[in-house]
C-alpha cells in the first residue's frame, strides 16, 4: 500500500483570502497556486496542505503540489481540489494530539508552516477527524485521490465502475453541454481505501474489490457536495411524477446550474434493466425525451479493440425491440421540442476494457451504436472476423457517434425517444424497482430552450 507523504501546513494573511480561493460553485473552490517557501520537498511532490488564514484556525484541506522555482528560494506551489475545514481552532487539534508528538504540531502551527512529520501528521489527520466528523470521508477521499491517482484499477468491480463512471460521464455531458463540469466532478473521484487490493507498484495496477455487504457505486467516491446522504432526502421528488413510488439506492447526486438541475440516481434495485436492457436512461425534460444506453465492453486482441456479440447482447437487443414494436410511434408531433432526427432512443456503447482510473476527468473513447445499425452489424450484411465470427471494431463499424456528437444531439432534442414511448418509460420507472442489477438514472430540469436569435 503506497504510504501517505508527509502533510504541509500553509499560512496566508486574512486580506488575500478573496484574492486567492474564488467560488466556482456552492462548496466548491477554484484551484490556485501561490510563490511559497517550502525545503525539504522535491520538486514534482503532491501532498495533502492544510490552509490556514488566521493564526488560531485551519480552514482548508486540499491536494498541493510543488513546481518549479519562480523566485529566489520560493517555488510556486498549486492547490486544488479545496475542501472547507469550517475553521477548525488550532488549540483543539492541540489537545487531541499526544503530548509527546505535541511539540512537533506546535513548531508548525505557531511558526510560517511547513512538513509535518509522518507520526504528528497521522495523529493531526485523527484529530480532524475527531473535530470534524461530518467532513471524514472528504478527508479520507482527499487521501485516497493522492495515494491512488497513478494507479490503474482493474477487476470485475472496476468494470462495473467503469461503465458507471461513464455513464455518470455522460449525463454531465449532455446536461452541461460542455466537459467542464464532467472534468470537475470525475477528476475528484477516488476510491475507498478498504476496497483496494493486490497492489502491484511496478505496473502501477491495483484490484478494486467488494467487501461483504457493501454495495459498490460510483458516486460514492465524488465530492460529498453533489452527494445526497439522507434516504428521507431522496424521497423529496427526484422525478416528481404522479404516483411516483420511492426507489431504493446505492447513491444519488444533484448537479445544478442556475435554474437547472441534474439528479443522478444508481438505482440498485430497478428492474428496468432487466425489463428494457439498459444500463443508463437520461431524461431530458426540456425535450421530453429518454435517452437508453447498454454498455459493452471491448477486450484488446493485439492492436486491435475488438467487441464479439454473444447471446446476452442478443437477448438485451430483443428487450429492445420488442418495446419499440409494441410502442411504436404512429403519432404526428405536435411542438417544436417533439422533433427528432432519430426517434429511437436506444443505444448501445462499445468502450474499450482499459481499467479504472482515480483523478482524471476524461472520458474512455468508445462507439455509440444504435440499435438498428447494431442490428446490421449482426446480419449476414455486417463485418465479419478473419475466421468469419461477427467482431466489431473501429476500424470496420464506421458508422458511430463520439462521446461528443451523442451528448451533443441529445443536449439539443435531435436523438432520444417521445410520444408514447417517452410516457411508457416514465410509467416504467415509476413502477419498477424490485431487481437483481443496478442502473443508473439520470433527469435533467430545464426550461425549454428559446429560438436562438440567429433562427428568427
């Protein structure tokens, strides 16, 4: 297991304290950097900083990392992923440390800052732990990002997070319409400690596992800004559609942007993955539309990324259509918003077996395939193998979307269902939650859009 590096202490006078941390969100602060004096830390080290802009309190924890020198003995070190503190009193951090590791505390916290040795920066970590309860986990999450964000993480449970992690991803995509906030949010993202295994520190990959009675999901390891806690909370109208019944969760987060929010919800208990043979269904209630996602996960063959359908993808395909046929659409539209260019909201993406990584906001590139193009790519008409077996590739199924042209057509109303179907699933989400297998669910709120001007 990959040790903690020593903490550092840093002190900033009161005045620049709007100079330097400027909000970007409710909770959440813009990374900065500042010309510091710090020895005994080599250039290109990351370790956890506490903030300080007063003499008797703490009032941030964050990642810190040392750059090169700017001016004489000074070298610009940048902060980020910055988590409120609540201003903890100094002297009661004091007295929750053992008196033979006081003294150590003291020459830090009463000096300029600087290094905390290992033991006295164990002990600090327990007692602001102790003083501030609720903001544990952010501690521990902050911890855990800079102990494993040059680890690849691999194993059954890391697929399953994989695919989560895109499809949370993808949501912030396409209620965003930029990457920015998808950046912020799965950049932040660790694991938990107690579910790391089998470090392997020459290839840099670790297992991700499950421990019993746990139930693995993404969203509990981002920021615990965007996370709803409280099972009551999750009750207040997630959906707020008629007769909705409650579901039953692994996590839920709320991502907001000014009059528009975003809830995601990992339903673990929802059977419309069984019912419908998806894995992500986005909302978008501005266009009201569903989008549906299965994800398929393609194995590396040499230079080749390669998916090869097997018979669950074929059942997964039949949930598909049989829904379709049995909701067709027959109806004229009748509004603006109503308009697609594809009304089939089925899809499926292809994204290649690459491991899960901590402290990176990208996305993996993969295929959005729809089920009709997927459907031609399993009959005699599609791309065969060298042995003449059905395989999928890039090279050879040109005819897909980028993560940037879905989240595009479905943040402007052109891909996604409507009509009957779009009311037969909300029905369907609000009736089914007893299941075997998670799935995550995604609604959008926005007001409809106005005409842009240049369309008058």
């Amino acid at each position: 297991m990959p040790q903690t590096p020593p903490g550092i202490m840093v002190f900033f006078d009161e005045e620049r304290r709007a100079d330097l941390l400027r909000d970007r969100a409710e909770g959440e602060y813009e990374p900065f950097s500042d010309a510091l004096s710090v020895r005994d830390w080599e250039i290109g080290g990351v370790s956890i900083a506490l903030l300080s802009f007063s003499p008797d309190s703490i009032h941030f924890i964050s990642i810190a990392r040392k750059k090169k020198q700017v001016v004489t003995s000074k070298n610009r070190v940048e902060f980020s992923s910055i988590v409120s503190l609540d201003s903890v009193p100094i002297a009661a951090l004091e007295q929750r440390i053992h008196v033979r590791l006081q003294p150590h505390f003291v020459r830090v916290s009463q000096g300029v800052g600087g290094l905390i040795p290992h033991a006295t920066w164990q002990a600090l970590l327990e007692a602001l732990r102790s003083e501030r309860p609720n903001l544990a986990s952010e501690i521990d999450r902050l911890l855990s990002l800079l102990k494993f964000s040059d680890y690849r993480l691999v194993g059954d449970a890391a697929e399953i997070l994989q695919q989560e992690r895109d499809a949370v991803g993808i949501a912030l995509d396409i209620f965003s319409g930029s990457n920015k906030l998808r950046d912020r949010v799965l950049g932040e993202w660790a694991p938990n400690e107690d579910q790391i295994s089998d470090l392997d520190d020459l290839e840099k990959t670790a297992r991700l596992i499950v421990r019993p009675g746990s139930t693995p999901s993404f969203l509990n390891g981002i920021p615990a800004q965007y996370t709803i806690q409280e099972e009551s909370a999750l009750q207040h109208d997630l959906f707020n559609w008629p007769g909705m019944t409650p579901m039953h969760q692994a996590g839920a987060s709320v991502f907001k942007s000014g009059d528009r929010r975003l809830d995601v919800i990992y339903a673990n208990r929802n059977d419309l993955e069984h019912t419908l043979g998806v894995d992500l269904l986005y909302y978008n209630e501005a266009y009201e539309l569903f989008v549906l996602v299965q994800y398929k996960l393609m194995r590396d063959e040499g230079n080749l990324l390669v998916y090869r359908p097997d018979a669950q993808l074929r059942a997964e395909l039949q949930l598909m259509e049989d829904f379709s046929r049995q909701y067709s659409i027959v109806a004229a539209i009748t509004s603006h918003e109503h308009y697609r260019l594809s009304a089939d909201g089925f899809m499926l993406k292809l994204v290649p077996r690459k491991g899960l990584r901590p402290a990176t906001g990208e996305l993996i590139k993969g295929m959005y395939v729809t089920r009709e193009y997927m459907q031609f790519l399993l009959s005699p008409h599609g791309p065969r193998g060298p042995a003449g077996g059905t395989q999928i590739t890039f090279e050879n199924s040109p005819r897909y979307l980028t993560n940037s042209q879905f989240t595009s057509m479905v943040y402007d109303g052109w891909l996604g269902t409507r009509g009957i179907q779009t009311y037969t699933l909300r029905e369907m989400v609000e009736r089914f939650y007893e299941t075997g297998r998670a799935l995550v669910v995604a609604r959008e709120r926005r007001p409809a859009r106005r005409p842009r001007a240049d369309a008058l």
